[in-house]
C-alpha cells in the first residue's frame, strides 16, 4: 500500500475510466475517502452494489463538499456541464482535474466555468479497453501506462505535481505538454486510428457481395483488430472529433495524401516502393514492444485452442 | 492423435504458415513423414535445428518425390517458380495445395506450369501472426480458425476433400468458394485492414510536430492495434497486393469514399450521424467476439501491471 495522497477524492463520472481510479485509489490506500458520482442513476445504483467507492453522492454539488481533489471523468462534450454541476460545492484550494482526450477546446470550456476559487490541472490517461460503464473498470488500468497533463492558466505547480502524484501511484508514468501539442500528438496516434477503425467498420458492413457472416467468419485476416477500437463508446468518441476538429482534419488529410500515394504504386505495381514502406512500418512495431506499450506474444497472445 | 491422412506430406517453404503446418501434422499424427524445403539455406538449417520435419530436403524437386501431398507454402509471388520447382519431383496423382492469400491470379499462373500428373486443390487459412519464418510457427496456429478452399478445374471432388480433412485435423472449420469471390471477401477483411494500417503507421512516422517517441510512447491510445498488423510480412503483403490489385482498388474506392463522408460529418459537427456510424460498428464487434474470431478479454488480454 502506497501513501495517502489526498483526504478526500470525489469522482465524477463513474465509466470505464472513473471506476477504475475509484477502485486503483481504493485498492492502494491513496484517499482516506473516495466519494462517487455519475449523472445516470442506474450507473450509481451499480456503483452502490459494486462498491467501488465509500460513498455514491446524490448529487455533483453535494459529492465534492470538502474535497480536496476532484476527478471529473465524462465524455469531453459533458465536461463543461460537469464543472458546472459542481461548481458550488467546491472547497477553497480544491484541485480538479479531468481525464479528456481533448484538452485545448476542453481547458476552454472549464475556465469559464470553474469557480476562482479552485485550482485546474488538465490530464490525459493513455489508457482504456474498448469497454465502458463502472462494470468494465479495474484497478490496474493505468499501471504501465503514461498519463499527459497540460497545465494551464489555473493550474499551480503544487497541484500539478500533487496530481502526477496520484497518476503515478496509480502506475502510470507522467509526462506534462501543451494542450495543443497535445492535441496534434493524440490526433495521430489515437484519434485518426479510432477514425479510420470506425470506417472500415462501416465500409465492410456495406460491401453487397459480401455477406456480413463472411466478414464476420474471415475476420482474423486482420479486420478484427480494428473492431476492437471501433467497439469503444460511440459518444466519447463523437466528442473527441467534435472538440479535436482541427487537429483531426489536419491530419486526416495527411493520411489520405499518403493513401492516395499508395493506391498509385498499387495500380502502377511498384512492387519495391510497397515493399520499402512495409519494412519501415514493421521497424515501428519493434519500437512499441521495446518501449512497453505493447505485448509480443504473436497475435496479442490470443487463445489459439478451442473446443469441437 | 488423429488418424493419419497421409503417407508422405512435403512442404515447401518454411516460414510461419508451412512450419506450423510442419508441427501440427506431425504433433498430431496425420502424416507418416513429413519432408520440408525452403529456398532459404538458413531456413533449412534452423528448420533442421528445430526438428520440425522428419526431414529436410536440399531441393524442392527431391522434397515432393513420392509425396501424397505438397503444401506450397511461399509468398504469392514466388508461387509460380516454386511449382516450377516441384513439377520434376511430383508422384502421379499427388495432390498439390498451397496457402496463398489470393486466389485467382495463383490459380492462372499454378494451371500454366503444374504437370497434368497432379491434381490442385487451391487453399488459404485465415490464420496467421505478425512474427514471420520457422521460429514463429506452432502446431495451434490453425485452432479454431477457418480455411478457405477455392477449387478449380484441376481440382477433383476427392482431393477436395482430403485437403479439407487436413485442415479439419490441424483444427479449422472449411469453407469452399469460388476464387473470385474470395479474392473480395480478402480483401475487405484482411488486404484493405493490412493497407491501412500500414498506410497509419507510415503517416504517423511522417508527422514533423510529432517526434517518433512520442508516437511510440502514447501508442496505447489506439495506434499500436494497427502496428501489429503493419509489423506483419513485407514481402508476402507487396506480394498480395499486386496479385489482387482490382479488388483492393475497388475496395479502396469505397473505404476512400466513407472516409470523405466521415471527413465532412467532422467539419460540419454533424454529431448525430457521427454516434449513429460508431453505435453500428460496436454491434459488429460483438458478431466476432460470438463467433469465436477474437477474445473478448478487454484490450485483448493484455497484461495491465508492470514493473517499478
């Protein structure tokens, strides 16, 4: 068991992301209370039966009373009505924080919101199963993980570091950036592939001569690995390229530049400038096992046995 | 152990495919020897150290002497030479398969060069990892996985069938098609996913305001789904593409075309058609988790705890 960090934490939002802070803060003693919100009653009343926090609040306001560390943890286009939902209650000197994959459009929104009289430190988990809701949570989400926060305006440097803190207590390595920057960095490594998981998704569904059975069947010829990031939750992600629009766009139309390059050497079989590109993308997967951030069991260690 | 299919099986081409073949056969019994070749004189070495086949063969005309059966087992463009290869060494009525990712462009070139001795029973398992050569493969590739037969005019209902044995044995569901339609249900599911991921992870070394360390670092996000799959055979996946070059044009056309739509759903924040797209592609992920193509382990089983 680690330090107590904080006394009371209030977590708004109990998904994926907010239930497994609960449960890691729980599980390693870093609040002396963890007090739980989330705007969908039957996602408090499954909070209550798992007993992820010590208490499940009735309200945002009454949640955070005499907090000293509030996680607000909703989709990025509920984040600002969130900061409003708990405005009143907040303590002097509190420190919020927020785990969107947006920050620049969201800092935005928060500043003029949040009462003067609590500090901001904005965060970004790199982390997430394509599961949502407080069942899917578990504490070891983060462990092994980075975790980005972009300090702003109302963020002090006691209470960013108070926040890393808890990040890495929880297993995650910190790393601090500006909003923007971190806005172009997770376009192009998580949004454009969420993106384009989400389209070839749909592309497939629609090809008429071929059956949905049959893409279903042959999917471990690769279509699966996308449909697992295009499982994740349709409305933080309709959020994320809401409030990301620009960065997103960006480099979108840096993708299909380079698709477009590689439609050509297919049709003009240029077999070497294939092949040249194939052995540079392989290097990078090599990087990411080497860095951690991946497993190198072949096939991410799926079962390869079954029962007939 | 299973019953033996066959008396002498020879495999051509050891890499990730025909060694697991090598080890399931023998694993389970369904061959009473098993001779392998590779044009790779290190591969036969290892092959040898491995002790995957009975036997390694020094040609590819020696190996198939006297074989029931000849997997060819090469990328699909070296398929040509290596039946070449094998076409002096080939038995009166051997059956002779291979496991190419496409169909009918193997199949034109296979019919042009394989003596009138033999019989050709085209397959392609859709099985495989992103390691490649004979320290990848294992006996449990092809467990619960599907293979796909396509026969052709040299094909017998017989040999048919006693391919289709063997991949029942080595643990796979059969399913036969024509080598056309194949050669689109490939290429939604498995060329265009290869295509793109490659074309990601090309796009996402290329990004100037993003270092490389960055991508790797915070690839969790989403981009290292897409690595696994671009990390895969550089020389089999130019070779497919060049060999299906009109279907993975068409359905690139289409995946270009969404692409434009979701593009312009984003600059005009249409929200709604945005969460209506992502709602219908989580469904289609469940259709795989229930038919037994992918685990439903949360972010594929990988390990969440780590060492500091």
């Amino acid at each position: 068991m680690a330090d107590q960090l904080f006394d009371k934490i209030a977590i708004v939002g109990l998904g994926l992301i907010g239930s497994s802070i609960a449960r890691g803060v729980k599980e390693r003693g870093l609040a002396r209370e963890v007090v739980g919100y989330d705007l969908a009653p039957e996602v408090r009343s499954r909070a209550k039966e798992l007993g992820i926090c010590d208490e499940i609040a009735e309200s945002a306001d009454t949640a955070v009373v005499d907090a000293d560390l509030v996680i607000v943890a909703v989709p990025v286009g509920a984040t600002e009505a969130a900061m409003k939902a708990i405005a009143h209650g907040l303590a002097e000197g509190a420190i919020v924080t927020e785990v969107g994959s947006v920050k620049a459009a969201v800092i935005r929104q928060v500043l003029a919101v949040l009462p003067e009289l609590a500090v901001f430190v904005p965060g970004h988990p790199i982390a997430g199963t394509e599961h949502s809701g407080p069942d899917a949570g578990f504490a070891e989400l983060f462990d092994g993980r980075w975790c980005i926060l972009t300090p702003c305006e109302r963020s002090t440097g006691a209470s960013v570091e108070k926040v890393a803190a808890l990040w890495r207590a929880l297993g995650s390595a910190v790393e601090t950036m500006t909003p923007e920057h971190h806005d172009i960095v997770l376009a192009i490594t998580s949004h454009i592939p969420h993106l384009i998981a989400f389209n070839i998704v749909g592309t497939a569904a629609d090809v008429e001569d071929v059956t949905q059975s049959e893409v279903i069947k042959f999917s471990a010829g690769g279509f699966r690995d996308f449909t697992r990031i295009a499982a994740s939750d349709p409305v933080m992600w309709r959020d994320v390229f809401l409030h990301n629009k620009d960065a997103v766009l960006e480099m979108l139309g840096r993708f299909s530049e380079d698709l477009a390059a590689l439609q050509r050497m297919i049709r003009w079989e240029d077999g070497a400038a294939l092949e040249e590109l194939f052995t540079r993308t392989r290097a990078i997967r090599r990087s990411i096992i080497e860095a951690g951030q991946d497993t190198e069991e072949p096939d991410f260690g799926r079962p390869h046995s079954h029962d007939d």
